[in-house]
C-alpha cells in the first residue's frame, strides 16, 4: 500500500478513535461553506468514519450533546456555566470561595460542592484531550472553540478517575493551511466590552499555526457600601486571554501539534448574602457562641446590607478576587502502518487563585476568610489505536500528577482570634485501558472496556495546631460494554453498562482535629455503574432526536458538610449510597427550510440512603431541566439574511447542601432565563451584526445555599440581564 494510502487508512484510523471516545459531535460535518445555506440541509446525515464503514454519530452508544464553537455567542453562550442551561439534567454553578471564574457542573445529580485541593470533582473538564484538575482558577473563556462536547453518565473506561458524572470536553480549532482571520467585537449594558482576533495561516506547505487573543469586561452588580476603596464592585469582572497553536507534518505519517494557552483575570467578590435572624438559636442572632459571647454582640439583618447584591463586608481583603493559568501541551499522531496509530499527549499546566468570603457579611471582622489557591499538574497519555481483523480498538497508558495547595492567610480571623488553614496534597495517578469494538452485522455492533487506576495522595492539613500528614491508595478496575443496533428507518438503539471510579478525598476543612486529632482520614473509592439504553437517529429529513434512560448506583459517595465549630469553619465528608434514575431528551425540528426549533429536557429522581435516621438529598440537583431554542432566518430581497433565534431554559428548584432542612433555609428556588439573537449578514459580505440579549427579563436567582447552623451563606448568580450588539468580521 503505497504512502497516501496508508495516510487515508489513518485519517480513518483517527475517526474511530474519535467515535469510541464520542468527541465526535453535531458539529463535524458543518461546513462553513454552507452555513449560510437553509437549515434543513444542516440536518442532512452526520458521519463519523467507525471501522472500515461511514456511521451516523447517533450509533455512538452514548448520552452526549454538542455545541458549535462559531454558534455559542448566538445562543447566549458567553462563559462555561451558560452550557448548563441547554444539557438535559446537567446544572453548571459557580460559588466556589465567592469567586467569578469558578465552574461547578452537576451532571445526574453527580458533582462537586467544594473545590479545595483535598477535594475532587466528580465531572471531569478536558481541554484538547487534557484534563483539569481543579474547579477554580482555570482558564475557562470560550474564545477559539471547534466545540463542547458534553457526555453524560460516568466514563471511567476511557476518561478516567473523577468522571463518574460524566465528561465535559472542549476542542480548540487547530490550525491548518487554511487563511483566516475573525475579528469580533461586542458592547453592551452592564458595562460590557469585548474584544478577539483569532489568526489562522500555513507558514510552509508542512508548517501551520493559529492564534487568538482577547478582552473581556463585565461591570457588577452591587457595591462593598463600607469599603468606597474597594477597587472593584461586586461582580465586575476583567480578563485577558490567548491561546497559540503550531502544527508541523513532518512526513504524511507524523504529525506534532504544540498548544499553549494563558489568562490573567481579576474583579470583585461575586454577589452573596447571609441570613441571620431567621435562625433564632444561632449565634449571630443570640450572640453567644459556644458559652462566650461574639465580640459584636447580637447581629440581625439590619447589619447586612439591605440590598442581597450589595456587601457589607469591612475586610477588604475579601473584596478582590484573581485568578491566572497557562499551560502547554504537544500532541503527537504517527501512522505506524496502515492498521496501526499511535497518539502521545503530554502536558503541563498551573492555576493559582484569590478569594474568599466574610461570611458574617457584615462589617465586622468575626467570620472573613481570605483564602489563596494553587496548582500544578503535569500529566502523559500514550494511545495505540488500530484494526486487528474484525475489530477496531483504543488502548493506551496515562499518568498524571498533581501538586495543589490552599491557604487562609494570617488575616482570616475567627471569633477574634486567629484563624489558620493550611492543605497541601500531592496526587499521582497512573492507568491502563483498552476498548474493543466490533460489527457483528451491518446493522449490530458490540463494543466493550477495560481500565485499571492506581491512586495515591499525600496529604497535609493545619489549622493551627500543627500539621497532621496523611497518605492513602487506591485501585480500581473500571469497565463497559455497550451495543447499538440500526432500525430498518435508521434510527438507532443502543445499550450500555457504564462503570466509573473516584479515589477517596480527605476533609477540606478539618477543624474535627482541635477534637479528634485522627480525623483527617480519606474516604474509600467512589465507584458508580450506569445501565442506560437510548434511541436517537434522524427520524425523517426535518426532525432529528435523541432519547436516553438511564439507572445509576453510587457506593461511597462523599457529601461535603459544614459547619462553624470552635476552631472554625468545619467541613467534613457525609459518606453515602445513591442513585439516581432518570430519562433525558433532545431534538431538532425543521418546521420549513428557514424555521427550526431544539429542544432538550431532563427529569431526574435521586434517592439517597438514610445515615444515622436522616435521609439526605442530593445537593445542586434539580429533578428538571428543559430549553427550547426557536430559530427563523429569511433572505431579503437584495440576498442579504436576518437570523433570528432564542433561548429559553429552565431549572427546577433545589437545595444547596445534603440537608433538606425543615424551614428550607438551604432550597435554591427554580429559575426560568431567556436570552435572544437578531443576527444581520449582508449578501456576498464579510461580516456579520447581532443584536443580543441575556437574561431578558433580569431573573435574580440563587446559586447556591449552605447552612452552617449559625447562618445560612446564599450565593447568588452573577447572570443579571445584558442587551448589546456584537459585530464579527471573516476574511
């Protein structure tokens, strides 16, 4: 077989890899060419190349949804949170330590509350096929996006620890010989300015690179009414970010594509409040705390500030919060033979944050905790992908290894003492796995997995009496087997027994040591298995669809619970069994050539174990989710189209922590947010202009809630209303 070929061969080779790891979206086969062509033929057949045959992207046994990178500003998609709003039964929050550029996502009732470093998040984040560590202090902007790829159900066979919720992937546009240049520029209310260039050119007929850089500002929402020094108000946010891609073919068969990507954001305290003299036996409303009185005697409602977006804090250093990361990757694709691929990834990549929060919300120093964070990982993926016979296959070796710390500075008080937290953690993880597919017929194909993880941390905690060392491993043999089968109308019906696994955390706020000086103990593995079946496929040429049902049990499942305790805020790990059964939708109708609406919806019932006679809930959890999308476009008498979409989505209510208290102080009520798009494109023109609008009708809603049993922090959202137009120019 002669050199093109066996390059042909592995361009395939490549499309399995892609299909089995279901990074294959709605989006691969929309040709920019064609974009301004009506939206029925968008919906034509999607392919994938699987095995040696064209298949459908609906026979990916899987629960997934997709979002185009150039269409994510059109459906109001500005930052990661906003994906949360169209996924069935996948809720994106962002609280974590007060701060703006945290991402909390909540996938079939599986998450993380917290976001210290002792902690792991239970839906795994991948940037270009590199995983993210950490929630907070990412570099989260969506500017130069191929697409979002949203998996749904745990995937520990192929996407490893800490995805037994599910995986979240975002693909970068890779650069090519392709000449392009997009300029995009937007303004609006709430202070508003953004600004990307992204450049894409072919140095050599071997050598290519793209880059994009970009400005984005949002003004806030509120005022720190007892700090008029405060340098930003709360809410505001500031951000620079860029991102540069080289790719080099050394030969048809080899090659190398480097990355490298960096933010530098800061702005204001996202908006929050406390609730006080709802709770009359706390001691902010008694003033009395175990036995002593506070220094600030009684506190009430009063001593907040009157309205929820504005913050009564007098600790300033609470006011500010930073966030910067960077990271460089280089990926490499060798065509070893015409049945053979390898794949090798190797990364590195840091985070560091400031933020914090003065929980009293008042402007005395009795409950402010300034709080730094950090991170360094490193990690390496070795893939050897092919055909043996009959079957088609992924394998490969990783390893991955972070270093993280979290600090509550000196001037993070308690009851008007001192108050110090310290968490260092060393993570390694290394694995093996496999994944096997074959067509027994043209129409029945089977696949199955295997991976196994070695975990390990190394962990120190001090709150102030010293440090307290800990170390814990962990194993686990992860595994699936799916089989999806096309009806004689095409659709397709698929079965999957999906299997995922979590190593243990230890307490992220372990003041338990001022009482038990063992306390600081890690969980055991968290380990999950889904059974889902589904049907999906394109029921005729105007109406395509997808359905899952799925059934899935988690043993050993950590809950964060906290609580304020002598030595200081308490956190600790509720340690349960749950599951969670549910069904998810999407579809897309083409009611004529111009006219489409999609719609998704996910309802969801979890049951949670009862510990020590209490039943607990599942935190961040809505049992609905649902969006519908509208979308007109028309051409006007000279050939120039006006587009016009929007977006509305739902979330039902939920509570904010594991305990549904009786006076529902912790219940996050339900929110309903419409976002619109009047786009403009002149014939035979370059350019493009949109009128926009978020959250229209400026719904107010609560993030998140937690009750520490003295006062109930109420995290609210940063999503007020924004009307602004938004201009972008291709050549």
């Amino acid at each position: 077989m002669t050199t093109s070929h066996s390059f042909l061969r592995f361009s395939k080779l490549n499309s399995i890899t892609l299909s089995l790891l279901a990074v294959s979206s709605f989006a691969t086969v929309a040709k920019e060419a064609n974009e301004t062509q009506t939206a029925k033929k968008d919906i034509e057949a999607i392919t994938v190349t699987a095995t040696k045959r064209s298949q459908v992207i609906y026979e990916v046994p899987i629960a997934m949804s997709a979002f185009s990178g150039d269409k994510l500003a059109e459906q109001g998609i500005s930052e990661i949170t906003d994906v949360g709003k169209f996924v069935p039964n996948l809720s994106i929050t962002g609280f974590s330590a007060g701060h703006n550029s945290s991402a909390n996502p909540f996938i079939r009732g599986i998450g993380l509350q917290d976001h210290l470093i002792t902690t792991d998040p239970g839906v795994s984040v991948y940037v270009d096929g590199v995983y993210l560590g950490r929630q907070v202090g990412q570099n989260w902007n969506l500017a130069n996006i191929e697409r979002i790829e949203v998996l749904r159900g745990p995937q520990g066979t192929l996407y490893g620890r800490n995805s037994i919720g599910g995986a979240i992937n975002i693909i970068t546009k890779q650069a090519s010989s392709e000449s392009v240049t997009k300029l995009s520029a937007e303004v609006g209310t709430r202070e508003r300015v953004k600004g990307d260039v992204f450049i894409n050119r072919g140095l050599t007929e071997n050598l290519a690179f793209n880059f994009n850089a970009g400005y984005n500002q949002r003004g806030g929402l509120g005022e720190f009414i007892n700090l008029p020094e405060a340098k930003y108000d709360v809410g505001e946010n500031r951000e620079f970010h860029g991102r540069v891609s080289v790719k080099y073919d050394a030969t048809e068969d080899l090659s190398f594509i480097v990355t490298a990507d960096a933010n530098d954001a800061e702005g204001g305290l996202r908006p929050y409040t406390t609730l006080i003299d709802e709770m009359p036996n706390g001691a902010y409303y008694t003033g009395m705390r175990f036995g002593s009185p506070t220094p600030t005697g009684p506190l009430r409602n009063s001593d907040v500030a009157a309205d929820p977006y504005d913050n009564a804090t007098g600790s300033i250093e609470v006011t500010e919060v930073t966030n910067k990361a960077s990271g460089v990757s280089l990926t490499t694709n060798y065509n070893i033979s015409n049945e053979l691929g390898a794949k090798f990834i190797v990364s590195n990549r840091s985070s560091e944050y400031k933020a914090g929060l003065d929980d009293d919300s008042t402007i005395y120093a009795l409950d402010h905790y300034p709080e730094r964070g950090e991170a360094d990982q490193t990690s390496v993926e070795l893939q050897l992908n092919g055909y043996l016979g009959q079957f088609d296959f992924v394998s490969g070796l990783y390893w991955f290894e972070e270093e993280g710390s979290n600090r509550q500075g000196d001037d993070s008080s308690f009851n008007g003492g001192a108050n110090l937290l310290e968490l260092d953690q060393t993570t390694t993880s290394k694995a093996v796995f496999v994944n096997v597919g074959y067509d027994m017929t043209d129409d029945l194909r089977v696949s199955g997995g295997l991976r196994y993880t070695q975990d390990e941390k190394e962990a120190m905690a001090n709150v102030g009496i010293g440090p307290t060392y800990a170390k814990d491993d962990w194993s686990q043999l992860s595994y699936d087997l799916s089989a999806n089968y096309t009806l004689e109308n095409g659709l397709n019906v698929y079965g999957s027994i999906q299997s995922g696994y979590q190593g243990g955390q230890f307490p992220a706020r372990p003041y338990c040591l001022f009482g038990d000086p063992n306390c600081f103990v890690a969980t055991d593995n968290i380990t999950a298995v889904n059974y889902e079946v589904g049907l999906k496929g394109q029921v005729t040429s105007d109406f395509s669809m997808s359905i899952a049902l799925f059934n899935t049990n988690y043993d050993d499942l950590p809950y964060q619970v906290s609580t304020t305790s002598e030595g200081g805020f308490d956190t600790r790990n509720l340690v349960v069994s749950q599951t969670s059964r549910g069904i998810e939708w999407e579809g897309t109708a083409y009611i004529t050539d111009n006219f489409s609406i999609h719609s998704s919806l996910g309802y969801m019932d979890v049951d949670v174990d009862e510990q020590a006679g209490v039943k607990p809930v599942a935190p961040l959890t809505p049992d609905l989710t649902a969006s519908i999308s509208p979308n007109y476009e028309f051409a006007l008498s000279d050939g120039s189209l006006i587009n016009t979409r929007i977006d509305y989505s739902y979330r039902s209510d939920m509570y904010g922590e594991p305990s549904s208290d009786p006076n529902r102080l912790t219940k996050v009520e339900s929110r309903g947010l419409v976002n619109f798009t009047v786009g403009y494109s002149p014939a035979n023109a370059n350019w493009r202009v949109d009128l926009y609008g978020r959250n229209i009708f400026d719904e107010r809603y609560d993030d998140a809630r937690l009750n520490t049993g003295d006062y109930v922090l109420v995290i609210k959202s940063n999503d007020a209303s924004e009307f602004g137009v938004r201009y972008s120019m291709t050549f």
